[in-house]
C-alpha cells in the first residue's frame, strides 16, 4: 500500500443499511465525497468530451489521448483552463512521460512527486513516513476508485485543478501559477505553452463550475466572525515564511494568525508563547476552524511553551507558516505531526467575548 495514497471514505450499501467507514492510518489521509453533504442532489460533475474545435496541432500531436481528456474533464468541472492545466502538465513531466526520479514514484530532490510535481513532506521520526505536503490540501480522487494517489494522472491533475482554482484561476493566472512554482519564468514558460495548445493562441476564461463539484477546502464556518478569519489566513497561501512577518508580503507562524483575527475585527496575542495560554484549551477531537494547534518545536520552547502555532481550517488540516526552508504558508495536516501540544479557541477567552459584543453593537 502506498504511503502516498489517500483512503477516501467509502459508502456501501446493502439492503438498506448503509454502513460509513472511515480508514484513518499514519500512512493515509481522509477525504470526503461530496455526496456527504449538500442537499442530496448532485450536479453534473461529470463532463469528460472535448471540443475539438479548441485544440491547436500543437496540442493534438503533444498531449497523449489520456491526459488530454483529464484536462479537459478536470479542467471543465473546476473552471480552469483546460490548456494551462496542460501547460503545468507539459512543463513538470512532459504529460507524464518523464522518466526522472519522482515522476512515477518517491520524489525527485526538490521533493516533488506524480506527474504534476505536487511537494512532499517527510514527518515521522525513524518510520520515514512520506505524506504529501502540498497535495494533502487538495488531495483528489480523480477517477472514482476511492483513493488520492499522487501518482495517479486523474488524481493529480483534478488535485492541479483544485489548486490553481483555489489560488486565482481563471481570472488571475499569473498569480495562481506563482503560488503553484514561485518563479516567474515558470509562469512565462506555462501561460506560453498553454497558448500554443489553444487553436486560437488564447487563454480564454471558462464558466464559473458549479461549487458542488469541487470539495471545498475547509468546513462550513461556525459563524461569520471564523468566516472573515479563514478567508483572510487562506488568502495568504503561497507566500513565504518570514521570521517577525505580519504581512503583507510574509507571515511567521504566529504573525499569520494575529493579523486573521485581526481581520474580523479581533485582537489576540503576537507571539507564540502568549497565543498559547490565551485561548480556552479544547480537547482533541473538539477542535474547529479558527482554533489553534501548538507544538514543541523550534528555539526556547518546552513542554508547555509551544514554539510553532497552525490555524485549523478542517478537520485534521491546518494553515500555517512553518519555517523559511519549509516552503511558503500553505494547508497542512496536523494529526500526525510529531510533538502536538494541544489546541486552544482563543474566541472564548473573556478578552475576544468582550469584543464580540462591541462588535455586534456595532
């Protein structure tokens, strides 16, 4: 079994009961269908025939046949351009073809793994075990056989899609490529092949998908105030970690937090040793968006001075700012990072109850 795969939850039914069963392991990571929620009707997900009237040459003697319908299909049901999907596919692995470590299994040495490159981190002590860092935020089962594979073209490519939507696309390209690969000659070179795969030499941006098709990235808010708080700390995604930072350029761990609850009208502590016994402690499994998960980690901290903070945004992912080498902030999994501290909600403590009240008052 991979430790790269993603056990979905599986629903089965037999005359009449239906029987729910998530399969939670340190090698694996949940998601949901979105069959679980919303109003019991499905929209059409599901539409995989290209038009042919779009393709250049280009794209029809370049792309195999299989991964061009997956960009077109995920591309369709995301609302993405199907030809900048492709650009990302062409530039990272040739579509797949590259036989360059990482590509078809482990990780090349940037860490990058599958055939659209998502990173990967390496957690858990002498096991080594691998989860995949960028693609746990947008793991996706691409082809319906209930697991996440970062290797697999449909899982990866769906997962591409989620992640250029989620950071700008269609309508800002330039910025959704630079949060994917900080570079701006990969976004020149991406946008230049993504042109070349139009018939028209163009990046046309497509309907709006429905939102019932792609699994959102983090629980209904409880309310409007842990609203305006997630909207403003997922916005920071793809910027980098920076020791001190509140913004608006870089955030450090406990930086990019203050300046969220800043956002929704909300003062709470800077740092990291004051967020920690500022907010109401909350017991494991009670934890909700806009509640904090502190570790032991980094300089001066002990075993009840956390020094790395992350902001839950669902259930088993966090958004955080790790460390200048880690990456740029962006969703993570928390439920198997080793030396976890607890959680705490800092909107019970009395001094933010004081503030919600003036808040509503107006």
């Amino acid at each position: 079994m991979s430790g790269f795969r993603v056990r979905s939850a599986v629903l089965v039914g037999v005359a009449g009961l239906v029987l729910l069963t998530l399969v939670m392991a340190p090698m694996l990571m949940s998601t949901f269908p979105s069959i679980l929620g919303g109003n019991g009707t499905m929209p059409d997900c599901e539409e995989v025939a290209p038009d042919a009237g779009d393709l250049s040459p280009t794209a029809t003697s370049d792309i195999p046949d299989e991964y061009l319908e997956l960009y077109e299909k995920h591309g369709k049901k995301i609302g993405v351009q199907w030809n900048v999907l492709a650009g990302v596919g062409k530039r990272e692995t040739n579509h797949g073809r590259s036989r360059l470590p990482g590509v078809q299994s482990g990780t090349n040495s940037a860490g990058a793994a599958g055939p659209m490159q998502f990173l990967i981190s390496t957690w858990g002590g002498k096991a080594k075990i691998k989860i995949p860092s960028t693609f746990n935020g947008y793991a996706s089962d691409g082809d319906g056989d209930g697991w996440a594979d970062v290797y697999n073209p449909a899982d990866a490519i769906l997962g591409a899609a989620r992640m250029l939507k989620r950071n700008g696309a269609p309508e800002d390209l330039r910025r959704a490529l630079f949060t994917y690969n900080r570079a701006w000659w990969y976004v020149d070179q991406v946008l230049d092949i993504a042109k070349r795969y139009a018939k028209d030499g163009e990046l046309k941006t497509p309907p709006e998908a429905d939102p019932m098709c792609d699994q959102p990235m983090v629980d209904a808010a409880p309310n409007e105030v842990v609203k305006k708080i997630l909207d403003y700390a997922l916005a920071q995604r793809g910027k980098p970690y920076i020791w001190g930072g509140t913004g608006p350029d870089g955030f450090d761990c406990s930086g990019i937090i203050h300046m969220a609850y800043r956002n929704a009208g909300l003062t709470i502590p800077r740092t990291t040793f004051v967020q920690w016994p500022f907010g109401v402690r909350i017991d494991e499994g009670d934890e909700q968006p806009g509640d904090l998960v502190f570790f032991n980690a980094g300089p001066g901290t002990g075993p009840n001075r956390p020094g790395h903070v992350g902001m839950i945004v669902s259930k088993g992912k966090m958004i955080e700012a790790r460390c200048t080498l880690c990456g740029p902030i962006k969703v993570t999994t928390y439920m198997n990072r080793p030396n976890r501290m607890g959680f705490t909600r800092p909107l019970d403590n009395p001094a933010v109850q004081e503030q919600l009240k003036r808040l509503e008052q107006g």
